[in-house]
C-alpha cells in the first residue's frame, strides 16, 4: 500500500476530536500522522449537547468505557425529546428512542392502536413506551436482554457537555499518537497546480503540511468556504430560524433522562439536563422577532439561576455544496447547519467521519472516493432536513408570523406524499438510509395531532376484543417494568457514571 | 355476505394468482369478499419464474401454507443453497450462494481482506462448498458452528406449486369461479365490471390482474409496457434416480443459457435464446421481457408476469413476485379513492424493478460473449448511473454501494462481482488493522472448519429422504 496520508484537522471542538480519536483507532499504524491544530483563543459552539443512540456505537468502536465517559463529561442518558407547543399551545409530547408496542403477528403496532382509538378503547400511544413512560418518571435503565420483551426495546444516547466531551477525545487522542498543535492559522498554502490544500501557517511561524484536511472550524469554514469557496446550498426557505442564543442555568429537581424542546413564537427553546446544570439555547428567526426580545424570552423560561452571560450565535440553514472539495473534508458545522431540534448535529458529525474511514484514500484523493462521499453525506443531510421541517408544518398553530409562515409553505413532494400516505391511512414509506426510521415520524406526526382517518385494512381479520386483549397486556407489562425502574439518579450512582463535582450555583 | 362488503377480483389461476389470493384471503378480514377467476391451469409461461427462491421467501411461503413440511411431502421441492454459474461469460464460473453476513476480521469487511492478501472468496463460504460437495444440512442456530452462515430456498415446480396452492384455496372463503373473463366494462380509467365467459358480471373494488404475460385488465387502464426485446424459452424435465445437488445451475450457450433445477425426484430444465424465425415449429413460447411503468392503474393491480417479466436467471422473479403481492397486502385501499396507495405502490413497484435489474444487468454484461443474437441482445444499451456507480466503486476499492431496500444484499453482490472476476483495486486501510500474518491465520482458519464439516454433512437426497421419513412419521403420530 502507499504511504498512509497525512492528516491536518483544523479545529478542536467535538466535530475535530472526534474525527482525530475515531482516525487514531482505526488507523492505529498511522500514529504521529494525524495533527490536530486548535486555538485556545477561539471559541468552540457546542450546541450538540444531546446526541441520538448511535453515539454509544462511536464510543464502543472507541472502546470509551461508558461510565467514566459519563463522569468526565457529566452526562445524563436520554431516552427521547419532549416537544411542548408544537401540535398547538399545551400540547406536549415524547418522540422516544424505540418502537412503541409491538407488531401484531407482521402488522405493526400503530396500526392496531388506530384502529382501537378510532372505537374509542385504546389509551394514548404514550402508554405503550417504555421510554416514554420511563423518562416522564425520570427513570432510566440500560435495555437488556430480549428485544422483544417489553423493557428491553428502546435505545438511549446521552445528554453531555461537548466542551468536555471535546477534552476527554483530547486526551484520548493523544494517548493514540495524535499531535495537538496550538496556533492560529494565518496563512493557507495551496498546490499551483492541483489547487489542494498544502500548508496551513501559523501565527508562531510554524507550518503543518499535510495530504488530507479536515475542515473542522465551525461556521466559517475557514479551509472548504474562505479557502476553497465550496459554496453553500441555501436551506431557509425551509428552515428560516437563522440564531440561537444559549445560557445555562442551575438545574432543579429530578435529573430528566430527556431533552425538552419547546416551540416558541419565533423558533423554539431547547433545555438539556446535565448532572451539574441545564444547558438552554433559544434557536429564532430574525425576521420575526429581535435578538434582545429573543434573549429577554429566554430568560423568562429557565428554571434556574443564569450561570453564564448569553452566548450569541449566527448561522444559515443548510449544506456545503461540496462536503468533501479537493483534499478537504469539512465535518460539523462547516459541513453545513441544521437547527438542533432532534439532536442530530453531534449525529452529522458521526456520519461523516464514518463515511471518511469507509472511504479513506488509500493512494491520494480520487475523484470516486470524493464524490460517493458528497452522495451519501448529502443524502444524509437532505433526509433529516425532511424530518426537522415536519415538526414545523405539522400544526395547527398560527398565532405568529413565523407560524403563518409555515402554514403558507409549499411542501417538497417527498414530504407532501408522505403526509398524504399518513393521513389517509397511517402508512409510513420505509427508506433504508438515513437516521429516522418509521417510529420516529410515527412519533412526530401523531404527537402534532396528525391523526389518519384510517388504518390498514388488514386489522379488520381480528375481533377488536381480541386486540384489546393484546394492547392491554402490553400496556400494563410496561406501565410494570417502568415501576421497577430506579430513577436516573439512582442508576447513575450505582452504575459509576455520577460526577463528583457538586451542582454549579449562580454567583450571588 | 357482510354489510358494506368489498370485493376483490383476482384474475389468474397460475401461480401469482393463487399466491395473491391466499396471501389476501389471509391476511384481510370478512369485509373483502375474495373472487378468484380463470380456468383452473397453470399457464406454461409459469416456468419462467423460474426455480429457485431466495432465503427471504422462507416466512413468505410459511404464510401462504407453504411450510417447509408440506413442501417437502406434499411436492418435489428440495432445498437450494444457490445457483452455480457454470461456463458463464468469458468462462467464468462460480457459486452464486446465499449467505448471511460475512465475517469482517478487525472490523474490516472480509473482502477487504481477500483483496490485501490476493485470496479467493469461494473457499471461504460454506453454502458454496456444501453445494458444490452436493451436500446440504439445515443451518443450525449455534453461531459456533460454520455451517450456521449458511442461508438456504428452495429449488421447485411452479406448476406443482400452483396446485398446492390451488387445494388451500378450495378449503378457504376465497370463491372459484372456473372461467376467463370476456368483457371489461371501464369508466374514468377504473374497471366498473367484468363480464365473465360464463355470462355472469362482477363488479370490483380492486381487481388484481395476476393473469400473466397478456396484461389484458391494466392496460385497459392505462398501463404501458415497456420491452426491448422477446426471448424463446421451453421448458422440460427429467426423473433422477437421486436428488441432484442442493443448487440450480446455470450455464450460458453460444444461443443463451440453460438451467437445470435439481428436484428431489427430477431435474427441471429451462432453455432461453432469441426468437428465432418459424415459431409455430418450436416447442415453448415467446415472452417479452419488460415491465409496466405503473402497475397500479385506475383500481387494477398488475403483479407476476403481469406486471413484469425477468430471465430467471436468479431468484429474481420469485423475489418480484413477492413483493408485488407484499406491497400489495401493505397497501390494501381503505377506500374508492385509492390515489395514496397507488402513489405509493407504483413508487416502490418501480425501485424494485430498477434494483433487480442493477443485478441482472451486472450479471449479463460483458465484453466477451457469444457472437449471437440473443446475447449481443442482452447487452445494456444505456448507461445507468445507479449501476456504474456500484461497478465503480467496487472494482475502485471494494465499496459496496447500496440503495433504499434492494432486494439483493450485499453478499449477493459481493459473490456476483467475486463471481465475474471483478477484483477491487484497492483494499480498504481498515484491513490493515489485523496484521498479515494474522489475517491468513484467520481466513485459514475458517477455510479449514469449512473443509472439515464439509464431508460430515449428508448428501442433499439422503437428507432430504431421511427428513421426509421423519416428517412422515411425525405426522402419523
């Protein structure tokens, strides 16, 4: 094989530590390779402070013991995002991570929960989640054994804080052979004739050369956009929210094993708990209202103490045009942005790097690698881009601009047939790539109030006596196993994953 | 007869026709009144569904009372692990198998690894070495044991098949009407009524046209087929002392290609070339291969050959005609206005199409074939983008490129491309992460366990003559 390539990664957030631990331990030949330069003087974002189950496979292929991960970056599990108002005002609901119920011999659940609810017998679907009923209980537990038993047939992810998560890869990281370099990049050299990236400058006078580059700095993608002027695809007609204003605050109560989004007049508020305080952030559209009232409704919905003064942030819905152009990759914010409403930034970050190791060049950049790349990144972003727009135009709310503004939206067909084969008749189209499976759109839908006027025909072989029968064992089989679930506090004590610094306080 | 009672007309009496009514006389409650009608025959174009079925018919068949028990009593059907290619283009021969999940040694798929150190894949899968010995054993579940990476079908008669079928629907509500439909009565692209030969008139909610290659009921709503061209096939069969081997073979001829299905008392042979000039001298028949662009029109769904027809060069057909009727069953109209369904059929209808065609495509394309009109023929005329990216990719570096739900997983892709010599330039960096030496320690080793159970596993008609003497007398008590 040629020589392994070189690797700049440029930025140390989530997105770079990420990229340089998972690079580290698969290529574990290619130790002293990979460079990682970060400036301490720049700030990092961090708004992927909760994550989707899939994270646990990126920490297993780390070998990340999941407990001491936990304790470092003072995590909490999650078992699915509560949305408040979205359906309507005082409407609330979990989209959970795990199938509700279970099939009826091959139909699927939901359907037969239809077809009860439309006699008036079924309870509301929340009742036949684990998860669900688990997190409103601030119970946690890890799934174990039979998937098709009721207790067992749910994921989780985890709630954390990604600046220490960025520290714990660090370390991590270096332990593998990564070198950190401190600087500032001033100057970016580039091949006469290939035109790729060949040496980043610092300000100290040092240089970094390397074959491959990720483009991991944030919004300004100072290597794909400044560098390599990719371009950017547009995604506000769409999804028009354009800030985001975080604070965190000093948590109260119960440590919730769920993230809150609450939709607000101009874009929404996320609450995310930690073990030693809650992580909040008011995503909005600028059009619709200002940065000062954006702030001001913020601070009249924390439940706690401000710990920090708003951290503003700026950014354009949407995707590079290329994700990988030349020899740089961009992998997290300088990829593209999508609002983080179902925690799917950290997730993008994933995929990328795991798309990069499936097609890492082995003999130079080539245009193959490069553009399967760019499909399936782009399939990728487009398919969850669908998914963060249902929540918006499926409601009936109209009581501001914003809300309007969605009511007013000419859908893409794709999402437009799928509502379709929904409201008619509760079917869901299945597609194989992509992160949100049919449980997740089932959640959404039905939680906005979406409800089909039908079911599939297929229900009607059975007496409705009988899938009474059968709802209700699952019904009080879970409502069980959630009783003699511990809290999350309790677990997280007894499973090691506690942090020992004690709950951040306001200065007062 | 229920209040509001629906009817669904089922037109065909082969072996999509008695498949569909069975899966819906099963699967749909009292408020459908099922009416199947044709002559009680199997059409002779039943043979190019061919005989095989992949490992995913299994609970599929189980549905329609097609469990493994009666098909091995109560019919001919013995097992396939695959089907042997033999002499195929350029020469090329292989066991195109069926396969779980390959073993991926440090985490690399074990391609990857055959490609770092210059080894072949066939030795390493145990249903193409059991195959090939003429052997066959049921996987067992203890993942401990090699054998369990074996996946298995079946290799059967459509016509006997049909007529299994046909008894389960003479005990079941479906009614039988024994004659062809004369007359289609349509309005605003919808069958209002269908005048049967015997006189009598049905009227429809949905009306399934499993009646073959003639596509009468959706054309005449609308449905257009699409064929680039018409082979001759003719089918026959032999008695066989002996069950022949667990696999179909096929291999190609200077005209096309002939298979041979090993049934337990028979073998059944399928020829396919070009049409040739006088027809009426030839035994067989001539079929279009094509497909509708929409086989849902107006309230008729074509399925089967009726819908679409492919060289049962593979399982392909039977996978075809699965799905037809599973997305079918998946999307049964809740009311008169059927438009979501039939979006949402004709949708996934043509992905199915385009995705088993990358895999015949792949298997027929070549630049070393017979200088014949059937096979200049089978050459594809116009780049398909989907395909030449998973050609690409996999001669590029061994990536399996795949789409929404192909029918075909990744195995079967990796033995296809393995089979028709296309090696990977490149083996991905994550197979270094095992060291050489290792890696032949590894691939050795599960070469080795292959080769040692291979010979304890009986011959395929011993065990299917044991385990019918078994079932038997299971079934006496």
């Amino acid at each position: 094989m040629p020589q392994f390539p070189r690797i700049c990664i440029l930025g140390g957030g989530s997105a770079g530590w990420m990229t340089a631990a998972a690079l580290a331990t698969k290529f574990p030949n290619a130790g002293g390779e990979i460079t990682l330069i970060e400036s301490e003087q720049i700030g990092t974002v961090g708004v992927g402070e909760a994550t989707l189950p899939h994270i646990r496979f990126f920490n297993q292929a780390l070998g990340i013991d999941e407990p001491t991960f936990m304790k470092t970056t003072k995590a909490t599990f999650k078992l699915g995002i509560e949305f408040c108002d979205w359906g309507k005002r005082g409407d609330r609901y979990i989209h959970p991570f795990g199938d509700y119920g279970f099939p009826v011999d091959e139909l699927d659940f939901h359907q037969a929960w239809l077809k009860l609810h439309q006699a008036g017998k079924a309870h509301r679907i929340d009742d036949y989640s684990f998860p669900i009923l688990a997190a409103q209980e601030d119970r946690f537990k890890i799934p174990e054994g039979d998937v098709n038993e009721v207790g067992s047939n749910f994921g989780y992810a985890y709630q954390f804080d990604s600046s220490l998560y960025a520290k714990f890869l660090r370390s991590f990281s270096e332990a593998r052979g990564v070198k950190r370099v401190e600087g500032r990049v001033v100057d970016i050299g580039l091949g006469a004739t290939t035109g790729h990236v060949e040496t980043l400058s610092l300000e100290d006078g040092s240089k970094v050369e390397a074959d491959l580059f990720v483009d991991c700095s944030g919004f300004r993608g100072v290597l794909i956009e400044q560098t390599l002027e990719t371009g950017y695809e547009d995604w506000s007609e769409w999804l028009p929210c354009n800030r985001a204003v975080a604070i965190p605050c000093e948590s109260k109560g119960e440590l919730s094993p769920y993230t809150r989004a609450t939709a607000r007049t101009a874009g929404w508020q996320w609450r995310i708990p930690l073990q030693h305080r809650t992580g909040n952030g008011h995503v909005y559209c600028s059009e619709f209202i200002s940065d000062d009232e954006a702030i001001a409704q913020l601070l009249d919905n924390l439940e706690g103490a401000q710990l920090a003064d708003p951290n503003q942030l700026y950014f354009k819905t949407g995707r590079r045009k290329k994700f990988w152009n030349r020899n740089v990759v961009s992998i997290g914010l300088s990829a593209g942005f999508l609002e983080p409403l179902e925690s799917t930034s950290i997730h993008l970050i994933q995929e990328g790097i795991t798309t990069l190791i499936e097609l890492f060049p082995s003999a130079g950049i080539e245009a193959l690698d490069v553009d399967e790349y760019n499909r399936r990144m782009g399939l990728n972003f487009e398919r969850v881009r669908d998914f963060l727009l249902l929540h918006y135009i499926a409601t009936q709310r109209d009581d501001s601009e914003m809300w309007r503004h969605f009511r007013a939206l000419k859908l893409p067909d794709s999402l437009d047939e799928r509502l379709q084969a929904w409201l008619s008749r509760g079917h869901i189209p299945a597609y194989e790539f992509g992160v949100f499976l049919p449980p997740s759109w089932l959640a959404v839908m039905l939680g906005q109030n979406l409800m089909p006027t039908d079911y599939d025909p297929r229900l009607d072989r059975y007496e409705m006596d009988e899938l009474h029968q059968r709802l209700e064992t699952i019904r009080t089989q879970t409502a069980d196993a959630v009783r003699a679930t511990p809290t999350q506090a309790e677990f997280l004590a007894q499973y090691g994953a506690a942090s020992r610094s004690p709950r951040a306080k306001a200065a007062s | 007869m229920v209040a509001s009672q629906k009817t669904l007309v089922v037109i065909g009496r082969g072996l999509a026709g008695n498949l569909a009514a069975l899966a819906l006389s099963n699967s749909l409650g009292p408020s459908w009144r099922i009416v199947q009608v044709g002559q009680p025959s199997t059409p002779p174009e039943d043979s190019f569904y061919g005989n095989v079925t992949a490992p995913t018919a299994y609970n599929f068949l189980r549905s329609v009372g097609l469990d493994e028990p009666r098909l091995l009593r109560r019919s001919s059907t013995a097992f396939s692990l695959g089907t042997h290619f033999k002499n195929w283009l350029g020469g090329a021969s292989w066991m195109q198998c069926h396969h779980s999940p390959f073993a991926t040694p440090a985490g690399a798929p074990l391609h990857h690894q055959l490609t770092r150190l210059g080894l072949d894949l066939e030795p390493l899968l145990v249903s193409a070495q059991v195959a090939l010995a003429g052997r066959f054993a049921h996987p067992p579940s203890d993942p401990g044991s090699v054998l369990s990476r074996a996946e298995y079908g079946y290799q059967f008669d459509p016509m006997e098949w049909a007529c299994l079928l046909d008894q389960s629907l003479q005990s079941s509500p479906v009614e039988i009407v024994e004659c062809g439909v004369s007359e289609v009565e349509t309005q605003a692209g919808n069958i209002t009524a269908l005048t049967l030969e015997n006189g009598d008139t049905l009227t429809a909610t949905l009306v399934i046209d499993a009646n073959g290659p003639s596509r009468r009921e959706s054309l005449c709503s609308g449905g257009a087929f699409t064929t680039k061209r018409t082979v001759h096939a003719q089918a026959n069969q032999t008695s066989t002392p002996q069950t022949g081997p667990a696999c179909q073979s096929v291999e190609a001829s200077a005209q096309g290609w002939v298979s041979t299905a090993f049934l337990q008392d028979r073998a059944l042979g399928l020829n396919v070339s070009a049409v040739r000039g006088n027809n009426a001298e030839q035994q067989g028949f001539n079929i279009a291969l094509g497909q509708l662009d929409a086989a849902w029109n107006g309230n008729c769904v074509a399925i089967g050959h009726a819908a679409a027809v492919v060289e049962p060069l593979t399982p392909a057909p039977m996978m075809l005609l699965q799905r037809d009727i599973e997305r079918l069953l998946g999307l049964i109209p809740t009311g008169v206005n059927m438009e979501v369904e039939r979006r949402e059929y004709n949708r996934q209808y043509r992905d199915d199409i385009a995705h088993i065609s990358l895999f015949l495509t792949t298997l027929v394309k070549s630049d070393d074939v017979p200088d014949s009109v059937y096979w200049r023929d089978a050459q594809p005329t116009e780049p398909d983008e989907k395909l030449q990216r998973k050609l690409a990719q996999f001669e590029h570096r061994g990536l399996l490129v795949s789409y929404d739900l192909e029918p075909f997983n990744d195995e079967d892709w990796t033995i296809l491309h393995w089979g028709k010599g296309l090696r990977p330039r490149q083996y991905d960096r994550t197979a270094d992460a095992m060291s050489q030496v290792d890696a032949t320690q590894t691939l050795a080793s599960i070469r080795q366990s292959i080769e040692q159970i291979t010979p304890r596993i009986p011959p395929h008609g011993l065990y299917v003559a044991k385990l019918k003497d078994y079932l038997e007398r299971q079934a006496h008590g």
